[in-house]
C-alpha cells in the first residue's frame, strides 16, 4: 500500500512538473521588473504621466521580445502584445472586451464601445447602415459649417503668439457631433458646451484613478468612495442632455408621424438620433435606453479623440515647415485661391493631407491601449494564451513595431504614399482599433477631420514643436504642457 502510494505521488508530481514545463513552451515569456507577490503592479501605479512613461517603456520591452509578453497583477496573468498580426488574431478571436470597461458602462452602458459581445453583435448589424457612405456625405456641410466656425473662432489668436488650441478644437467638435449625432446646435448654448466639456474630462480621470486604485475595481467598495460621488455628479451632466434631447425628439416623432409628416429634426441631413428612433418605432428593434447609451457612445468617441487629433496634427504640422508647404501646396492645386467649401470629391484628392493625418494617429495614438477578455485559447504564431485572462493590445508599440521600418518613430507622413513603403500586415495601423469590432465611425473621423483642416490651413501658418510636449494617459492620450501653438494669416 506504501509503495502505491508512494507511485501515486511521484506519478502527480512528475505529471505537474511536465505539464508546467510544456505550458511554459506555450506562454510568451515574463516581463522583467516583477516584484514579489504584486508583480508589476507597481508599474501603473503613481500619476498619469508616470503610466503613460510605463506604457511606452511596456511597449518597447515587448517589441524587443518579439511582440507578445506577459506581465502579473498580483495573482492575475495580462497577456502583452505588440505584434500587429498576433493582435489581430486575438481581436477576432475574442470579442468581448475586459472587464476594465465596466467601469465606463455607468455613462455608455452597453454601447457598441463597451457593450458585451451578443448585444455588440446585435447592435453593430442595426447600426452599420447608419454609417455607409451616402449618410455620411450628407454631413459633409456640417463639416464645412463647423470648419468655418472655427476658423472664425481662431480669429482672436491671429499674431498673439502661443495659445492652447485644445481648447478651440475641443468645443468644436463638441458641436460637430451633437450636430451630426442629435440634430442640436450647442453653439448657442455655450455653457452646456463647457459643462459637457468639463464633465467629459473628469469622468476619463475618474476612470484612470479607479483602474490604478485596485481596491476600488471591487463595486462594493466603489460604491463607499468619494470617486463614486464624484462619478455621479458627472452622469447628472452627461447624460441629462442625451436624455432631454431624446424625449424631445421621440416627442416630435411622433408627432409628425401622427399628423402624416416627415418625422426628422428639422436639418438638411439625417441625424444619427433620427435613424435610432426609426429602429425603436417603426422596427421596435430598440429602447429607450439602449438609444441613449449609443447616442452617448457616439458623443464620447467622437468629440475628444477627434479634438484632441486635430490638436496633435496642428502641433506636428507647426514643427515641419515643409510638410505645412507641402500641404498648402496640394490645398492650393484643389481649391485655388476660392475658399469655397470642401466636397466629397476634394477630400479624395486630399492625398497628402491624409498622410499628415494618419501619420500623425500613427506616432501619438490617442486610445494607446485597449484590452479584450479571452474566452478561449487563442494559438499565435509562436505562443498559445490561456483563456480566462486579459490581453492588451499596445497600440503605441503595434505603430513602433519593425515592419514600420527603422524610421518607425519619425514623422514622415509620405511614407504613406507609397503602398511599397507601407507594412503589409493592414492591422499595423491601428488607430481606430483592429479586427471585427474596429471603430464604427472611422470613416466619418476622417472626413471631420480633413474638412476642418482644409480650412484652417487655407487660413492659417501654424507654428509648433512637438518636442516640448509632455504627455500623460487619461484613458485617451492626452498632453499636460508645451503643445501650445502659434498662428498667423496666409496671405
């Protein structure tokens, strides 16, 4: 009985000590710097300029080792990876994104950016005629309405010498999508604007303290904190103009269908809220909230990661003198000396200008990290990651990784005209995301943005220098100082 026994136990043993030896083959090797029983907690603990440092050194440590690395939070595994390819396997893969974005679900609920993957799959199939082509030329005057403003808006700084332009960019975006999304022009009501501006801010840093504040990942405890109380006067502003402009317009609805009339809002186009309320009552395909939760999915998408692109791109446009020639350039060859609007046909031959754009997503990618939730495991090339875990994708690595070329981090925004010069992998350029569940709104992003430019820059010399700038992770990437701009009138 002994000497069974004795089997039995060296059997378990030489079992454990195999399959442990044959996983390790399997896991992408450990991240240095783990500390006893936390692991690399300690790395996105401190301020947000100290997580972001962390990020990019994270970034480059997985780069080194070959895309895909592991890190520890305590007792729990997070899968890093930086590998353009392996990241699109897991995208794929897996669709449910990591629990981290429970936290925002008290101001997006289960929107397509947060939403869990069945009602994800459901919504997206509803939404994505929302977002073809011919819906999103008709905002095309929207565009160039908004682009105007704030080129008039700019006015002031003409010759004053350095200003903070996020500021500008930030309100007009702002308009921009509540315009395009509900048919309400915030314009004339600019206290609204910079309350929902603030509340924005605040609900993002709300975010970042709860994700580094382990402790408070926990709702119960949450629920206790003064980040809770602080999270709940913000919901009171965010969502109270999704909500008034709902109703109001559900209102108006039904009306108008009542009294045999066209049920729009009243714009030449087709706002977003117009088409959600078309599914809820004629195809009864959403409610109430569900209608909210993706207009104010749309709004927070939209208005920050745009202004805060058009704040980077001015400032990298400022430090190249011959990049903004060059731009001017090409705006020149389409519009002349006519400031006339910008059409879908110009913003085709707006070649290089979309370069400047893409390079600058590229080199400052404003979402720099996101995360999914394995539910099975995902083969890669070289490794196979455990279900159950958390994988992040560095996006700031995957925009660094050795298909860029040994270039990878300047900015050099004709490596985009040229297809030979381009990674071959389509998810090296990941901005608005990877996989199935990129960004739904990428192409109406683009189309902003460039119509807002074009006309800038047919009004304005910008002068800047990225170098100064000192940046910090507030869920989106954002800077702290020194990218401030100068401008002054083209003549």
């Amino acid at each position: 009985m002994l000497y069974i026994t004795l089997f039995c136990i060296t059997f378990a043993l030489c079992w454990t000590w195999w399959h442990r030896k044959t996983k390790s083959k399997l896991e992408p090797p450990a991240l240095p710097g783990a500390w006893p029983l936390i692991g690399h907690t300690h790395l996105f603990m401190g301020d947000t300029v100290y997580l972001w440092n962390n990020v990019k050194e994270m970034s480059y440590r997985s780069l080194k080792a070959g895309g895909v690395t592991k890190i520890s939070i305590g007792p729990q595994t997070i899968y890093v990876l930086t590998d353009p390819e392996d990241c699109l396997t897991v995208a794929n893969a897996c669709l449910q994104k990591d629990i981290i974005y429970e936290f925002a679900k008290p101001w997006l609920g289960e929107g397509l950016l947060t939403g869990k993957e069945s009602i994800w799959k459901r919504h997206r199939k509803l939404l994505n005629p929302a977002f073809n082509q011919l819906v999103l030329d008709g905002y095309q005057k929207v565009f160039n309405s908004q682009s105007r403003r704030l080129v008039k808006d700019l006015e002031v700084e003409v010759g004053k010498g350095p200003f903070d332009h996020l500021v500008y960019t930030l309100r007009n975006s702002l308009e921009t999508v509540c315009l395009t999304t509900m048919g309400v022009d915030l314009c004339d009501n600019s206290v609204n604007n910079s309350h929902y501006v603030q509340a924005g801010k605040q609900i993002l840093s709300i975010m970042i303290e709860r994700l580094q504040k382990f402790w408070l990942h926990n709702n119960f405890i949450y629920s206790w904190s003064t980040l809770k109380k602080k999270e709940d006067q913000c919901l009171i502003t965010l969502h109270n103009m999704s909500n008034k402009v709902l109703q109001a317009r559900k209102a108006a609805y039904l009306n108008n269908k009542k009294n045999g009339l066209e049920a729009s809002s009243g714009t030449k186009f087709k706002a977003f809220l117009d088409l959600l309320l078309e599914l809820s009552i004629e195809a009864r395909a959403l409610n109430d909230l569900e209608i909210r939760e993706e207009v104010d999915t749309m709004i927070a998408a939209g208005f920050d990661t745009t202004a805060t692109v058009l704040m980077f791109t001015l400032v990298l446009i400022g430090s190249y003198p011959k990049v903004q020639e060059r731009i001017f350039e090409e705006l020149h060859n389409v519009f002349g000396e006519d400031d006339r609007d910008v059409t879908k046909q110009d913003l085709c031959r707006l070649v290089y200008l979309e370069a400047v754009l893409k390079e600058s997503m590229r080199l400052y990618s404003i979402v720099p990290v996101t995360a999914r939730r394995l539910d099975k495991n995902v083969k890669l090339k070289n490794y196979t990651l455990t279900a159950g875990r958390t994988c992040f994708f560095l996006i700031y690595g995957i925009h660094r990784h050795p298909m860029w070329g040994d270039d990878a981090v300047e900015f050099k925004p004709e490596r985009w005209l040229d297809t030979a010069t381009l990674p071959s992998c389509p998810t090296a350029f990941a901005a608005f995301s990877m996989g199935k569940r990129v960004c739904i709104g990428k192409q109406f992003a683009l189309m902003s943005m460039k119509t807002t430019l074009s006309h800038v820059l047919r009004h304005y010399r910008v002068k800047g220098d990225h170098t100064k700038m000192k940046l910090k992770l507030d869920v989106v990437l954002k800077s702290v100082c020194g990218h401030n701009i100068s401008i002054e009138r083209r003549k």
